[in-house]
C-alpha cells in the first residue's frame, strides 16, 4: 500500500478504519508489514469485519522499526484469515519514514571531512 525507498527506516506505521466492512458473514484478520522482511511487524491478526469506523490497530509488543537496505520494499496489508472476500470497507493507511541513505549533496559534509 506504500512504497518505501531504498536507505529508509520505517519508524512506526498503521492504518485506521474509515469505513467499516459491512458483509457479516465475512469474518476477516489483517496483517500490516513488509512481506520479504516481516510480514506482520505493524500490524498482527487485526479483526477487520469486528472493526468500528474510527479503529486503530495496535502494534505488536514486539515491535521494532524496520531498515529498508539497499533495495526499495513496500508496505503491505495481507489478508490473513477469511471466510470470504470483504466486499467492502475503506482504511486510511499512513506510516512514519525517515530517510537514512548516505546522500551527500551541497551543504552536507561528511563528518571528519
């Protein structure tokens, strides 16, 4: 759901239910992270269909920002567990990235220099 440049760590990120689902027969868990590298670090087992507009997903205890190297990642939502298709329901999705990569530009020296 966001791409995330090469040399950027991701220091927390989320979502909140803006419009709850609808289809009652649907019982659906989410899972928010980075698939290559941990696939539920910002969100685990979030109970989609039992959500109320408005909800935020807690992180998980274990909890620790993710480096994204030398390669750009994405963040993900994975549906975990489903008894069928959501057919509907919106989240607004958001993350906090800092850039980390050894850019050296005008006005930037490198320490020691």
């Amino acid at each position: 759901v966001i791409s995330v440049p090469a040399g950027t760590l991701v220091l927390a990120a989320g979502f909140e239910v803006t419009t709850e689902t609808t289809d009652t027969q649907t019982d659906v868990t989410v899972d928010m992270g980075i698939t290559g590298i941990d696939a539920d670090v910002f969100v685990a087992g979030f109970d989609l269909d039992g959500a109320s507009a408005g909800a935020y997903p807690q992180q998980p205890a274990a909890y620790q920002p993710v480096v994204i190297g030398a390669s750009a990642d994405t963040i993900d939502i994975l549906i975990k567990t489903a008894t069928a298709a959501p057919t509907a329901g919106e989240l607004r999705v958001w993350a906090v990235l800092m850039d980390i990569s050894d850019r050296k530009a005008p006005g930037i020296v490198a320490l020691g220099s």
